[in-house]
C-alpha cells in the first residue's frame, strides 16, 4: 500500500539518513516559529486559547508558551498552534501551498515535553514531517486550495500527525491507524481569512496530529489505506493537477522538501500574497526616492491564484489588513515599512492611510498559468507628480532566491520574543533553539518561552513588555 509506504517513511528512517543541511534548516524553521509564536501570544486569539486552557485545567505534561501554565499534549499544540499562526509571520512552502511549521512545531515541542525527547529527535521529526506536508501538497493539487480549503490547516493535519507519531515512537500500522483519524479531521476554509478562524486552523491541526497519534497509540482504528483509492482523501479533496501518490512515494526525501522547494521565511507579518509587492514598492521607493506626498497611485498587478487569498479590500481591523494589498500599499507608502505595529486596529483606521488605500488598484494580469503568493511574479508601479515608476517583481522575500540574511533572522526572532521576554529572555532562549541538536531533553528550551516571574509578587515582572498595544 502506498499509505505504509509513507508511514515507514516516517517511523524507519534513522537519524542517520536525514541530511546535515535538512537538520539545519529544520532548527532555522524551530527558531522563527518559537520566535513568532511568543509574539502571536500577546494576541486577542491567544489569550482566548489560554482562558480555553484554564477552563479545561492544568495538567502537568506540556506548556502553554508564555502563559506558565501546562495541559494535555494535545491542548498545548492547540494553543501554541494559534499562537504561531495568529501574526500571520510564520514560514510557508510553496509545495504545501501553506504553513509548515504553525502547526508541526507546537505538536513537536508538546509531544517532546511528555517524551523527553532530545534535540535531534524533534528535528528528525520536523524533516520528516516537512516531507509529508510538501509531498501531499503536491498530490493534491492547486485545485484544493483554489476551491477554498486552507492547505495549512488540512494537509497540516497530516503533517502535524506524523511528527507527533515519530516522537511517541508508533510504528507504521499506526501511523497509517492516526492518519485515518486525521482525515475525519482535516478542515480549514480560505473564507475565514483575516479573522481569529485562520490561526484557529493551525491549532486545530496541530491538535488533531497529536490527538490523532496519542488515539492510535492506544489502538484506536480507522481505515489504514487513506491517501488512496475511492473516497480516499486525494480522491475526495484533491485537485484535477495534483502529482500521482504513486510517483511522489518514490522520491520520498528526493529531494527533500526543505531543500527543494525550501522553507520560505516572511520578513513581514502578513499574508504572502503581498510579500512581492512589498518588496518592488520598497525598492520603487529607495531607488527613486519617492516620498508619500508626491504619490498619485500605486498599482498592483496579480497572475492568476496569486491574490486568492487577499480578501479584504476594505479592512477595518488589523487582521483583516493582514489580507489587504489595498492596505498593505498604502500603509508601506505612507510609513515607509512594515511592522507589527502596521497591523492594529487604529493603525488601519487611520484617515491617512483611508485616503491612500483610495489611490490603490490591484488589476488582474492574463496569463494561462496558476500561481500563488510564493510562486509567480507581480507587477508594481506608482505613479507620482515626477513620472510613474514600474517593476516587475519575480522573486519572493524570504525565499531561497531572496533569502533572509542570519543577522536578518536573528532580529526578527528578537524583535517577536522580546515583547515577552525582554532581551536577556530572548537571548538565553535563542541561545537554546541554536544548541538544540545537543540537547539532550528538550523541556529546558521550552521551560524558556515563560516569561520571568516576579517571586516576592507572585506575577510577570512588568519589565517584560517592551512595547505597547
């Protein structure tokens, strides 16, 4: 069965196979979602998933980062799976389609915490798990997302599910059991983008890949052949282009998918579909030093798929401006950046930024292609008292074609986790996510995401916060 051929992909392959630069790039994609997600925890989503938390109450088996409180597994990966996903600032990878690690880091480090698993364990699971997300995002085509399912959160599912079944140690059968599971589970619709539902998603799948493994684990049945056949996933959910299941089972780590298409890394917190434009507008602006006063309108040029999922034009809080090229343009003209200050309700209510989003105009470009924020190209322009200044943009930010430098990397990751950590904090903990292959259990890495704690009060030093919402 193909299925088995999958799961003895994940449960088999020793450590040893697994290649240095894979390892590597599974620690880089361990540092940016820790890092994202301790930001993500200041947002209203996460502190509704920790009230969920508090009501199930505590348990002493896997953190809720930031929230020094523990719960089940499976609960844990919930919470830290919105945390990861709520800024929108979390990796992609072109194959998936989606977000690999929102929802395959929290199972790991919730799973880690109840095993005692070491550093390498959970990178080998990462790399693996990588595997499955881009492989099965292959197999069901464009055409699942293009109908409306969020890939990061169905196919994250499994992805979740097969890291969770590494780390317990379950050997093919069951993981073919858990995946089963899984795909009674699997949903996501790209309708909810831009509310508190989108982060939801990759909670969602990351509880599902731990519930999923854990159920498995104790026997629990489901039909063991799910990927194919009639009625199968691929057969219920796929798209009409997706890759034979028969074909991508033989290039199982070959390539792997972290090198191949690799992990792309956002350097700004919103939805990928705006990284190009925002790269050519910021480089439009630098090269003919363009100031927001001058501008009489920006356009933005999409390929077919390539904005499927801006679906907001006309946003009025911060998540919603997340999916908004409209906002987007306007705010990067008139501020000169994007940040995670860019991305507040009052920042997107702004009269200003309102009277430049109506200069504004994304267009449709004909082609016979179908892309997406992370494959493709846009055309931008801005047409100003001086002349109208035009690129085509055909690289992604954050891609291996235009990558994030280390110290670019580094900056981000303190830049998100020194809002709750303050910078002694974030560094030891970084300095932990880099030493995470020699670490032997890995409860003290996750021990780092708690903020300091006042003992003669009882409560968070107030040092911690280093900006203001």
């Amino acid at each position: 069965m193909i299925t088995e051929k999958f799961a003895r992909y994940v449960t088999d392959t020793p450590v040893t196979d697994i290649p240095r630069d894979v390892l590597a790039g599974a620690k880089d994609a361990l540092i940016d979602t820790v890092g994202v997600a301790l930001a993500g925890t200041l947002e209203p989503v996460a502190e509704i998933a920790a009230r969920w938390v508090n009501e199930l109450g505590a348990r002493p088996q896997a953190t809720v980062w930031r929230q020094n409180v523990a719960t089940s597994p499976a609960e844990a990966a919930f919470a830290n799976g919105m945390s990861a996903h709520a800024l929108d600032f979390d990796d992609s990878l072109p194959s998936l389609r989606g977000h690999p690690s929102a929802t395959m880091v929290p199972a790991a480090l919730a799973v880690a915490e109840v095993t005692r698993a070491s550093g390498i364990q959970v990178l080998a699971a990462y790399a693996l798990g990588l595997d499955i997300a881009g492989k099965l995002g292959r197999a069901i085509g464009q055409g699942h997302y293009l109908r409306g399912w969020h890939s990061t959160a169905t196919i994250g599912a499994f992805s979740a599910t097969a890291v969770a079944a590494r780390l317990w140690g379950l050997d093919a059968a069951r993981l073919q059991a858990a995946w089963g599971l899984a795909a009674s589970q699997m949903s996501g619709l790209v309708r909810n983008f831009g509310t508190m539902t989108k982060p939801f998603h990759a909670g969602h799948a990351a509880r599902t890949g731990v519930l999923s493994a854990w159920m498995a684990r104790q026997g629990f049945t489901s039909d063991t052949a799910i990927f194919e056949g009639e009625r199968s996933v691929l057969d219920t959910y796929g798209g009409a282009d997706g890759v034979a299941l028969e074909e991508l089972a033989e290039r199982l780590g070959k390539p792997w998918e972290m090198t191949e298409p690799g992990i792309y890394v956002k350097r700004w917190p919103c939805c990928y579909c705006n990284h190009r434009p925002i790269g050519g507008l910021l480089e439009l602006m630098k090269k003919h030093e363009i100031k927001a006063s001058e501008v009489d309108a920006i356009s933005v040029g999409f390929p077919p798929g390539s904005d499927n999922a801006l679906v907001s034009h006309n946003p009025s809080t911060g998540l919603e401006g997340k999916f908004s090229i409209e906002y987007v343009a306007a705010a990067l003209v008139l501020d000169g950046k994007v940040t995670l200050e860019t991305f507040t309700d009052a920042m997107v209510q702004r009269p200003a930024v309102r009277a430049m989003m109506a200069k504004t105009r994304p267009y449709r470009i004909e082609d016979s292609g179908v892309y997406s924020g992370v494959v493709g190209y846009n055309d931008v322009a801005i047409s100003t008292k001086r002349g109208t200044f035009e690129m085509r943009v055909d690289k992604v930010p954050g891609s291996p074609a235009w990558p994030m430098t280390a110290n670019d990397r580094v900056e981000k990751f303190m830049d998100c986790a020194g809002r709750v950590l303050g910078r002694p904090g974030s560094e030891r903990l970084l300095g932990l996510l880099q030493r995470c292959a020699e670490l032997a259990d890995l409860r003290e890495l996750v021990a780092g995401t708690a903020p300091p704690v006042d003992a003669a009060r009882g409560t968070k030093a107030a040092s911690i916060h280093v900006w203001e919402r």
